[in-house]
C-alpha cells in the first residue's frame, strides 16, 4: 500500500509541476507503475500474502463468533 500512495503522490506533484519534481521523469513513475502491478498480481500471490491476510481475517471473524456465542450463556 506505501507504494500506491508514493505512486500518487509522485504523479500529482509532476502533474502540478511542483519543486523539483517537475523535472521528474515520467518513465521513472510509469516504472513505479510496473513494478506495483508486477508485485500485486505475482509475487504476492507466489509468497501467499494475499492467502495469509484473508485467514486472518477469517480467524478474527470465527473469535469474535465464538466469544458472542459463549458470552451469551454465562
């Protein structure tokens, strides 16, 4: 996510033409570009951080589940 963000920032401050970013090249942030889309569609998947992040959640929503469905009875 860091990345988008710099990723946008980078493009408002060259669009505005902003301090020394106006002097920025365009095919640095188009690489940016490529490298953000190349980690988020492969190597993500491959390490499985997209997997792990979406157990997590699963398991966060399976406690608070449980803690409901026994606090209830006590």
């Amino acid at each position: 996510m860091p990345l988008i963000i710099l990723i946008a920032t980078l493009v408002v401050l060259r669009f505005f033409e902003v301090w020394r970013f106006a002097q920025l090249s365009w095919g640095w942030i188009i690489g940016l570009m490529v490298i953000a889309f190349v980690w988020f569609e492969f190597i993500e998947k491959m390490l499985g951080l997209d997997k792990k992040k979406e157990h997590a959640d699963e398991d966060k929503r399976r406690r608070e589940r449980v803690r409901k469905s026994f606090g209830k009875r006590k």
